[in-house]
C-alpha cells in the first residue's frame, strides 16, 4: 500500500473506538496482530509473549514523478515484537522495497546500493517506522504512552485532530506519539504527529466538573469541560505553512446506562494564524450503545464554520492537504479559505465479535457535507474470520467532493494457507508531493507469502 505493511494497518480492525470513549484505542486490543500461528501456545493472557514474522513479495510501484511509470520492487517486511500484556508491548519491523526494475525515469543510482528505495529512508522521520509499536501503561488508566504509526487517530472528540492518517504521503514514514496522564479530576492527552520532526503537536485537557463539585458518584464523569490546541509546524515530510488552531468545548451526559450513553456536545474553535482568525461554531449529539455483542457509536454535529478554520482541522487526508487543499494543485489548506457556513457531520462506527473464535467486522465512517456544496468522507471496513484464517481491511478517503475531489483508497487481504504461513495481496492509490507543492497520484500492487511465529 503506501508502505505501511499489514500487520499495521489491520491495527484498524481494533481502533474504531467511540468518539465517545475518552482513549482512542483499547489498550489490550492495540498489540501488532499478525495472523496467529500454530507456534504460539499457553495463555494468551498470562506471560510475555514473543513473536516475529516476515512478508516477502513483488511490489508495482510509481517512480513518484510527474509523467514516471511504474517500477517493479521486491519487497520484504521483517518484524519482530515482545507482548508483555495490559501495561507494554514493543515491535520493531523494517518495511524494505529493493529496486529491480527502473522504469523511466531512471531513479535506480540514487537508491542506497543501487537497490534500496531513497525516499523510504532519505529524512530523519523515516527511522521512525523502524517502531511499529511501543506501549506502556495503559491509555484508560493513570498513565499511557503509546508509539506506532497512525492510521485514524483522534484526539479527545476530534474537535481538531480527528481521524488522522500521518502514512499518506508515500514518501514520508513517521512515528507518531501519545501520552496522557489522569490526576483526580483532570485528564491531559498530547499528541505529537512525528515524534523525530517538527510537525503536528497538539494536546487536550479534559475536567470532570462533577468530580470538583460533588462527591457522589452519580455526578461522575456526567459534566465535562474540554480545552485543546494544535500546531503543525510543517517542517517535515515536505515544508508547508504553519498552521495553528484550538477549541474550548463542554458535554453533559443526557442518558448513562449500562447498554447506552448518549451525550449533547457544545463547542467553539479558531484559527489562530495571522490573516486566518476565523472562528467556529458546534452543537451535537453522540449516542454509544452495546447490544449482543454489537458496540455502535453514533455521532452527529451542527457546524458553523468557514474561512481558514474549520472542525477536525487535521482530518484523514491533511497530510496530502497540507500541499492541496483540494484536488492535485491548489493551494495548501493553511492558505485556503472556504465560505462562512453551515454544515453537518456525521461518524458512525460498528464493532461485531466475540473473542477471536468467531468473526468479527468493524465499520466506521465520517461525512461532512457544507451548504457551499462540498464534501469530505473518510470510509472504512475490516474483518477477520474466526481464528484469524482470513483477514482484509479497505478505506476510501474523498476530499473535496463537489469542488475538485481528491480519492485515496487502499485494500489488503491475508489468508492463512498453512499453520505459519499465509498469503497477502494489496492494492491503493500511492499520491506523491511534488517540489513544487503539487501533487501527482499513481497505483500501487503487490501480493506475496508471510511466514510468523508466536510464542508465550
């Protein structure tokens, strides 16, 4: 795909949380999830537990130039991980593309060795992906630090980092940061897009009014108060403009029971750039119910909004938006400015599963729609079959429908042919940034065989 192999992306599969839960992901569902192999024994919930895996395959991929044509790479993906339960898990991997076949134009002598792909690991923030994964603590409790790539991250209710991808640009491989913290009734979350460069950082402090004004439990966790900023100082993975933003918000919990909670949101935001301090507005609903083994969330807003500032400012497509706002050769979104309006937004998300001896599908998706015509949508869909024999995951990202839409889509599927090995094929839509801020999309396609192993 865009060089995130698949033992990352099907971390998708476990990280459609709620935006109505606090943590973006849960803690004991976030470990690397390669298909599980004959030699992992012991129970899954006692002990460490260790495991390593290798994907070998051919790779079609663009020369990542205006007018190029397509190169043919071997690629390899060697990974190897330490499970250490609730309170830590680490994985290293390497995602490798070789150069066999240099299409025009000839990019083959600037590769490391004549063979090893440059832009894969030509800036600092590419020795990022080396961690696929580093987690300690746990993100629902005290304390929680979690480092991986991020596929659809948000922060708090995703007022200003919602549903953020920082592996779309296939030239630019970061590793992205959490950390949050609790101290009575305050909760603080820090998100930092590229933890080896100067990107996006942003945080949220979350007070629970009713724990400062009450000491009964029934008050807890019911009225809340949300305070958050962000910053992308755009000097990674490509320079664009700075762009800095932040929101103040509140929620009172309408209904809280054991099957459902439904909450109703308020909040405001602004661009806090010169020439771009433009503010907005939100009135919503968000519902979270558990039914048979169902989990559904239902989130639907009323914006106003407009000018440079806008709700989910780094959204599912900002890291090809930051170059063009829309389309492939606009202007950068820091620079954009769209008309003062409403608009309406709705994410919905579906989790179906039982343990891993029975199927288990997740569905998410987000829509928002403006009055002036526009829309942007981020889709996606995972599943695994019991066992983990089977497991596929597609997302489709639209920005810019109606105006000059841009399309980012990406599928992979796994099936286990044999106790420690399986097959794997893949397929997206790769958009590179151009030196000239432009942006040129292309296809990329590869499938191959893994082999892996488990052991507690």
């Amino acid at each position: 795909m865009t060089g995130a192999p698949f033992v990352a992306l099907i971390a998708l599969l476990h990280s459609q949380s709620s935006s109505i839960e606090e943590v973006p992901n849960d803690p004991q569902q976030e470990t690397y999830s390669a298909p599980e192999s004959s030699g992992s024994s012991g129970d899954s919930s006692e002990g460490i537990g260790f495991r390593a895996l290798l994907e070998v395959g051919p790779l079609s991929f663009p020369s990542g130039t205006r007018g190029g044509k397509q190169d043919l790479f071997g690629y390899a993906y060697p990974s190897l991980g330490v499970d250490g339960g609730e309170d830590f898990a680490f994985m290293l991997g390497a995602p490798l593309r070789f150069r066999l076949w240099d299409s025009e134009p000839k990019q083959k002598d600037d590769d490391y060795g004549a063979w090893l792909r440059r832009e894969d690991w030509d800036e600092r923030s590419d020795y990022g992906q080396v961690v696929r994964l580093l987690r300690i603590g746990d993100e629902s409790g005290r304390f929680g630090l979690r480092v991986q790539p991020f596929l659809e991250e948000s922060l708090g209710r995703g007022y200003l980092v919602n549903r953020y991808d920082n592996q779309l640009n296939p030239n630019y491989h970061p590793a992205g940061g959490t950390l949050s913290f609790t101290a009575g009734p305050a909760r603080v979350q820090l998100l930092a897009s590229d933890v080896l460069a100067a990107r996006v950082f942003s945080g949220e402090l979350l007070l629970d009014i009713g724990r400062i004004a009450s000491d009964s439990e029934g008050n807890f966790d019911r009225y809340l108060v949300r305070a958050s900023a962000a910053h992308d100082f755009g000097e990674a993975g490509g320079v664009t403009p700075e762009a800095t933003v932040a929101s103040v918000g509140g929620e009172f919990a309408m209904y809280k029971g054991e099957r459902l909670r439904s909450w109703a949101l308020l909040a405001g935001g602004a661009r806090l750039n010169d020439g771009a301090q433009d503010v907005g507005g939100m009135l919503g609903v968000a519902f979270e119910g558990n039914f048979k083994g169902t989990q559904l969330s239902v989130t639907v807003q009323g914006r106003r909004q407009g000018g440079g500032f806008r709700f989910g400012y780094f959204g599912a497509g900002y890291e090809l938006s930051r170059f063009s706002a829309v389309g492939l050769s606009e202007e950068p979104q820091s620079d954009q400015r769209v008309p003062k309006d409403f608009s309406g937004y709705l994410e919905l998300s579906v989790a179906r599963g039982d343990g891993p001896d029975s199927p288990e599908v997740v569905a998410s998706g987000a829509v928002e729609y403006s009055a002036f015509g526009r829309a942007d949508g981020d889709l996606s869909l995972s599943f695994s079959t019991p066992g983990g024999e089977s497991r596929g995951i597609a997302r489709v990202i639209v920005v810019g429908l109606g105006d000059k839409p841009r399309y980012s889509v990406a599928a992979e599927f796994r099936q286990r042919v044999l106790p420690a090995m399986y097959i794997w094929g893949a397929g997206a839509t790769v958009t590179f940034p151009q030196p000239d801020g432009t942006l040129v999309q292309g296809v990329s396609a590869g499938a191959g065989v893994g082999v892996d192993f488990a052991r507690r």
